[in-house]
C-alpha cells in the first residue's frame, strides 16, 4: 500500500507528526500545507491558507491524497472534516460538532456533567451577565480559574488568587475583548490541586487504543510562574502514570466522553487530547482537546514504536478493535522560544548552530517558528524551535542533559527558554523508572 497524505500546519506539532509518518513502509507521498523548513525535510510543503477548505480539496484531488491530517485546532472546529468528507476525502480529525469538546469549554463541561466524567465544578456566565459574573466572583473561594469558551492557543486560562484580580480579567475578556468571539462566553472553575498530565487516545469512535501518558509545561517562567504559553516543553515516558491510574482513566473518562459524544450523534474520530490532573478525590479533567496536544506530541511520538501511519489509517477506517501499539522508552523535549513571548517579541533573527546537531544519536530538532529568507533560516514565531531527546536505554537525566546542551549551541537573538524542564520528573519519580 502507497498512501499519499497530507499534514496540515506549520508547527513544531506537525514537523514530528511529519517526521513519524515519513517512518512508514505504508507511505507513497508526504505533503504539508504550509509546513515550514522542518516539515521539509520529510515532506513536499505547498503555501496554502489552512483555512482555505476549497484549495486543500482542489489540492488533495490533484495530489491522489488518501489521507489529511490535521494539527491545530482550528480548522477542526471550524469543519475541515465535514467540507473534505463530502468529496470522499479521509480525514484524521473530528467533524466540526465534535471538535466543540475544545471549541466550547462550556460545552464540554455540559457534556461532562451529563455523563458523570469527573471535572472542577463550574460556572458560565455570557457577556450579557457581566454583571451577574462579578457578583458570583464577589462570593468566590479563591483562588479560582478564569476560562474563555472559545479558542484561545492555550492562553485563555488564568488562574486568579482574589477578587481584584478576577474582576480585572473579567473586564479584559468581556469589555476590552482581549480574545475578541472568543470570549463571548467565560467558564469559572474551581481551582484543582493536584499534579497534571495529558493522555492521548485514538479512536474511532468506538475502540481506543493510548499513547504514552505525558506532563507538558504551560507557563513562561521556572517553576511553573508566569504568563500560560502554548507550552514550553514536555516529557513522555509510560511509568507516569500506573495501571490503576490507566483503568481510571478508561472507566471514568474516556470511555463515558466517547459514549456521550455517540449519544448526540457526533462520533468522535482522531485523537482525544485528555487534559487532567490528579487529586485527592481522583483523577479528573482539566480540559479536553480536540487534536494532537503542543509539544507533548513532540516527545510522545519518539516513543512509539508501532508504524505510526497504520494507526491513523486504521483509525480513519474504523478498524482500531485488534490495534496494539508497541511503546517504549522516554523522551524529553525543551522549547526555545522568542524573549517576550507569549507577548510581544521580535523576529526575523538568524538561527545558528542547529546543523551541527542533526545528526546526533538520541537528539531531534522540530521547526516551530522558523522560515528560511535568503538562504537563511531565522525566527519567525514565539515558539521557535522543539529539542527533543529520546532513547529505550538511557537514564532520564541524560536525556535532561542532552537537549540543554543542544540549546547552547543553537544560537539567535533573544533566545529564551525555561532552566527547569524534566527537573520535577526526576524528583517525582524513583530513578530505576528511567
């Protein structure tokens, strides 16, 4: 079997997904819509809008593509899956009413409650009711969480520690429209203590099978202070998290979020990003994403061992009942991204020292933000590039080692990137894990 597909996004997400499927002895043509200098390593990229529906179809008829896969979230929720279905084209993704579970936070609590899925107890207030929403934040138990409905690249979440705070991001979503639309609608949530991981599962709606559990790092300073990014890093490894807490997560979560997608006539095909977070009472969910998370995917993927594209293909085709993935080792990966991001930044800056790392035992370098201008390649994004190192037999802490030292040989203007990453995997887990 030759399978043609293509990848669509221009990340550090899409650069790995790229990669892993370029694995495959089931893969004819790899394409990415418009990928950047990484993806081109192991796929033809072509510039077109990937909000540009018609010409990814024209695209994908022209091309003899078999199979689309997609990245970000944003052309699931907005129906990718639904217009390139109508002309016979697979997709690995959700149709655009299932990919609500991320488009609407609030739906997603909805649903949850409906099936008794374990979450953070929760409030919605629309921007009509800003008024009701401040009396409710008067009365709150602080600290509490902040959530914009809609889409918001992974920054529409605050955690806020009082009332003067809460009211001041309040007034920022709803009155300065800080996140525009997306903001209609805001969730207020019960803090959760507890330690967070992401689980991926890929389904086809019905059967299931589990990547390698996760823990990614959301915010731009060491130990874990500062502004929500879209992540700053990621370890993988499968002793994450125990057999107890697997079935847990099965039985209470999964497994009930599927069924009550089936139950609204939305069936949920692709990957299911399980955001959660352990406490005393169990484990419960923090956030559901309708797509492969950023950068977890970065570091879970050097892990499996299984034909990577076989498993997309099968879960398009509704045929996961007798899937067993073969999964192993850990991997870590370190973000380096622009000074000022998540805000302001500069780029356009030149990137050196990166070539002399390709060929590394144990190390990969995923493009994020990067384009190449004259024989260059610069900074063109917060997140600039992915370090990634993985093995089946070294200690973690090797691993830690490898992607800092990758770091300081890569060189650009306004290099920033956290101290911290991987350090609390070795101080929560016994070292004979790795």
């Amino acid at each position: 079997m030759n399978l043609n597909v293509l990848v669509i996004g221009s990340g550090g997400r899409e650069d790995a997904l790229c990669w892993k499927i370029s694995q495959s002895n089931l893969l004819g043509e790899l394409y990415c819509i418009p990928g950047n200098p990484g993806t081109g390593r192991w796929a033809k990229n072509f510039l077109i809008s990937i909000n540009d529906f018609e010409s990814i179809k024209n695209f994908c008829i022209e091309k003899k593509v078999d199979l689309v896969v997609v990245g970000p979230e944003l052309p699931l929720v907005t129906g990718i899956e639904d217009y390139l279905s109508q002309f016979g084209i697979k997709i690995f993704g959700p149709s655009k009413s299932a990919a609500m579970i991320e488009g609407s936070k609030s739906f997603a609590k909805e649903l949850m409650i409906k099936k008794n899925v374990p979450t953070a107890k929760f409030k919605k207030f629309s921007i009509d009711e800003i008024e009701d929403a401040k009396k409710f934040l008067l009365n709150a138990n602080y600290p509490i969480v902040l959530k914009v409905d809609g889409l918001a690249g992974g920054k529409g979440v605050t955690i806020c520690d009082n009332y003067n705070s809460s009211i001041k991001v309040l007034e920022e979503i709803f009155i300065n429209k800080k996140f525009g639309d997306s903001g209609n609608i805001i969730v207020v949530e019960e803090f959760l203590d507890g330690e967070e991981f992401s689980v991926f599962a890929v389904t086809d709606g019905f059967n299931y099978v589990l990547l390698t559990p996760a823990q990614d790092y959301k915010r731009i300073g060491d130990n874990d202070t500062g502004k929500n990014t879209g992540g700053m890093g990621s370890y993988a490894f499968n002793n994450l998290l125990n057999q107890t807490q697997i079935e847990e997560i099965k039985k209470n979560i999964i497994e009930p979020t599927l069924e009550g997608l089936r139950e609204i006539n939305s069936p949920y095909k692709g990957v299911l990003y399980c955001g959660l977070i352990q406490t005393i009472n169990g484990i419960k969910v923090i956030e559901f994403n309708c797509r492969f998370g950023d950068p977890e995917t970065q570091s879970v993927l050097t892990t499996l061992n299984s034909d990577f594209l076989d498993l997309l293909w099968k879960t398009v085709n509704g045929d996961l009942s007798e899937v067993k993935l073969e999964i192993d080792g850990k991997a870590i990966c370190l973000v380096l991204a622009s000074e000022g991001y998540p805000d302001e930044f500069e780029k356009g800056f030149e990137i050196t020292g990166i070539y002399d790392l390709e060929n590394k035992d144990d190390l990969i370098i995923f493009h994020a933000g990067t384009i190449f201008k004259d024989n260059k390649l610069l900074t063109n994004g917060g997140r600039v590039l992915n370090v990634v190192s993985y093995s089946r037999e070294k200690n973690f802490s090797d691993l830690i080692k490898n992607v800092y030292d990758a770091a300081e040989k890569i060189n650009f203007k306004n290099k920033y990137y956290r101290k911290d990453i991987g350090l609390k995997a070795l101080r929560k887990i016994d070292s004979q894990l790795f």
